[in-house]
C-alpha cells in the first residue's frame, strides 16, 4: 500500500532512505497511547456532528482490536510501516476503507505525535515517582535504623566531624525528595492536550479540544497551536530531571564504592549485589554501583542529544523532531531500573558499626566542638579557632590526642585554656550538642525522618 501521505509524489522513497526515515521500531511503544488519543479523537468528531455515530462507533471498535492484537504479537511492523501514528492508520483504511480514512480529520501527524508522547510521559512520569517514593520509605527506614549510630562525616574526603548514619543517609533522602519534587512539577507542565492544533495553524473544522482533553486525561489544552506542535521542552525537562536524580545516585553510589573498600570497610553489601573476579578468586566487586555511576553518563548524554537536537530547529515542527524518542525511552527505561536496583542494594546493605567506630579516632574530629565550646564562654570566634588550630598542630607533634592534653599542655599553647574549659570531648558528646535545626544530634534527626515520613504521606495522593 502507498504511503498515506504520497499523493502528491511520483516515485517512492529510495530504500535505504525509507529505512533511514522509519522511526516504527522504537516509536512502537507508543500504540496504546496512539490508539487512545484516536479514539479521544473520533469520538469528540462524533459529538461534534464531524463524524457520524456509526462511523465513529466502527472506527472505536476496529482501534481496540488493533490495541489488542499488537498487545498479543497478531500484528507486527516492518519498515515500511513508517512509524506508529501511520502503521495504525494504514491498518485501520485497510479494515474499514472510506470509514477509516475519516479518523485523521482535524489532526497532524505532528500534533498526533504531540499527545501520544505526553501521554507516555505523564504515565512515566508517575511510574518515576512512585519508584523515587521507594527509594525514600527505604532510606527513611535505614536512617531510623541507623539513627544512634556515629560514623565520620567527611569534607574533602578528610575527617571533618562526627555525624550520624542516620543523618547521613537523610542526606540524600532531600535528594531524592527534590527529585520528586521536580517531576511533580514537570508533571504538571506536560498535563496539556496539544490535539487539535494540526500541522500548525489549527483547524477550519469545529472541533472540541477541551473536550479531547478531558477524554484523555489531560488538565487543559495547549495555548498555541504553532508553540504545540514544536514544543519538546517537557521531554527535555524529563532528561534534565533524570539527570539530576542520576547524579544523586551516583554520588551516593561513589560513597558505596569506596565504603567496599578494605581500606574502608564501612559496609556490608549482600552477594545478591555484588560480582567476583574472573581470575581473583577472593574478590567481591560493588558492580551495581560501579554501573550506576556509569550508568549516569548514559542519561547525560541523552540530554545532551536532544537539547542539541532542538537547539538549530525553526518553528514549527522538523523531522528532526522524532529523534526525541529514542533519548526518551532510554532514559525512563534506565532511570527506572536505576532507582529500584540502588534502593535494593540499599536495602540489603548492612553498616559495620564497629570498623566505622575505629575511624571516629582519627582526624580531630572534635576540633569545631571545643572551639564553638570556648565562643559560648565569651571569646571570638577566630580566636577559638586558632587557639584550635595550634592545639591540633601541638598534638600532631607530640603524638597525642585532645583529651591526653594536660594543663601543663594547654597552656604552653594559650595561657587562657585549661581542662576545666574544655567541652565533652566524646563522639557521642559531640553529636549530641548539634542540635541546631538540621543538625545530626539524634534527636534532631529523628524529627527529620518524622517530617520526610509527614512529606512522604502527602505526597502519596499528589498525582
């Protein structure tokens, strides 16, 4: 059968051309959502006197048995089946003849392509979600776990301070929070019905666009039919949040890495998520986070492809247009899995407290506690804090740590500073005293895991 747009051409397309052009066996994906915005889309003809009942009611029919059979492998493509939109089409004329060729009135392809894309994006969206959601119940659950339990907390990669696990992992519980947060938004702004606009100027036909609108699910209609037919930002804003929440897991991913580590030993990550070593027999290798981390550049480069994509395309719409797709669904496809595998590993990963304890005594932890401590009893804070620094140098020299310091000590190094002004210098002290909103004392912390519990109920209904 003819292309159903080739009426006006007297040769057919060159064969590697027609191969090129084909965008059938990745944009396949989109049936359901191409079948239900058809179906939206005859329907408000009917209403609209456009088409009539019987016509309509053929045309709902023929397209639900098409969903059904490519849902069960009866029907497949081949190139020359174009894409999607026009594989469904040329099945529907084939089937129905005079009566399927009435479907396509009032529609483009470039705006047909508009709602089928946002359908699937606002369906993955959700699934996104939903995932981010697990990846919260789980850290939430870890972090309460975890809450009491003190491990180093890093700047630099060097011994800072003392914090919590629990605090720690709450850490990235606001990570992916915002990243919840982001594709709610994005969400939001991909919930409008481009239909209607047609090719790009909309339609002499009196149509109904808020009524397809409300078939399909969607909050309004798009303002301009021209912006409608072009406008691929809310893809773009899908890659950007992906990358995003991709960086999140990375870095939390890198921690995992060197956490594995013998020099660290800070974690226990079940078998379930590890690999051996094809000639190191004593090897366990944190692979699924080193393939997260790469995982990643994968996503980036995604986004990179479209924004360069779009960046030289005039208005309207541009073949160049259907290179959104493949960058689309590679990512939803790898972000998904993505999050469940890491909130897994997550899941199943065990912090040995008693290596992570062995830190704590490495790297004057405790330094901004005693000179915070000298600031409460009245003295500049940048006195506090060289008087600290010198305190730090004199134990590196004399190989000692703040609480062997005698008297005798202190003062050789400030007149003013003697053990009787000195602050609990434990790690459990130290982590007690932050109680400073959104700080690691225990108790703060619980109050964080208690507000994200609050957040993560609301956000259960919010789509």
């Amino acid at each position: 059968m003819a292309n159903l747009w080739s009426g006006r051409f007297e040769k057919g397309m060159d064969k590697i051309v027609e191969e090129f052009n084909a965008s059938i066996f990745f944009d396949k994906r989109l049936y359901d959502c191409d079948i239900a915005g058809s179906i939206a889309h005859v329907t408000m003809l009917c209403e609209q006197g456009i088409v009539s009942k019987a016509d309509k009611e053929k045309i709902v029919e023929t397209l639900k048995e098409i969903k059904t059979e490519i849902q069960n492998g009866t029907i497949t493509f081949d190139v020359h089946d174009e894409d999607i939109h026009m594989a469904v089409e040329g099945i529907l004329i084939k089937r129905l003849g005079e009566t399927g060729k009435r479907l396509h009135t009032a529609r483009s392809r470039n705006d047909q392509v508009a709602v089928d894309t946002r359908l699937y994006a606002k369906r993955e969206i959700v699934e996104i979600i939903e995932v981010l959601k697990y990846m919260e119940h789980v850290l939430l659950e870890k972090a309460e776990k975890y809450n009491n339990q003190i491990m180093v907390g890093f700047t630099h990669m060097q011994h800072a301070q003392p914090v919590t696990v629990g605090f720690h992992l709450m850490a990235y519980f606001q990570m992916f929070k915002r990243d919840i947060e982001r594709f709610i938004q994005c969400y939001e702004r991909t919930d409008y019905n481009p239909l209607g606009s047609c090719a790009l100027a909309g339609t002499t036909i009196p149509i109904d666009r808020h009524r397809t609108a409300e078939l399909l699910g969607f909050k309004n209609v798009t303002e301009n039919a021209m912006d409608s037919v072009s406008d691929r930002d809310y893809v773009l804003e899908i890659l950007s949040n992906a990358s995003i929440c991709m960086m999140h897991i990375s870095r939390f991913a890198e921690e995992f890495v060197y956490w594995n580590s013998q020099e660290f030993s800070y974690i226990s990550i079940d078998d379930s998520f590890c690999t051996g070593s094809s000639i190191m027999p004593q090897k366990k290798n944190p692979d699924m986070a080193e393939l997260l981390r790469g995982k990643t550049g994968r996503i980036y480069g995604n986004l990179m492809q479209l924004l360069t994509v779009m960046k030289g395309t005039p208005l309207a719409y541009n073949k160049d247009f259907q290179e959104d797709k493949e960058s689309l669904f590679d990512t939803v496809d790898t972000l998904k899995k993505s999050i469940v595998i890491f909130a897994k590993m997550i899941e199943k990963t065990e912090f040995r407290m008693e290596i992570m304890k062995k830190h704590l005594d490495k790297g004057f932890l405790n330094a901004t506690d005693i000179a915070e401590h000298f600031v409460k009893n009245g003295m500049p804070f940048r006195e506090a804090h060289e008087i600290v620094g010198k305190m730090v140098k004199y134990c590196e020299t004399t190989n000692k740590d703040f609480i062997d310091l005698t008297d005798e000590d202190l003062q050789k190094i400030d007149s003013r500073v003697n053990n009787t002004l000195l602050p609990d210098l434990t790690m459990e002290g130290c982590v007690n005293g932050r109680v400073s909103y959104g700080g690691t004392a225990p108790k703060e912390v619980l109050r964080q895991i208690e507000a994200g519990k609050t957040w993560l109920g609301g956000v259960e209904n919010e789509l």
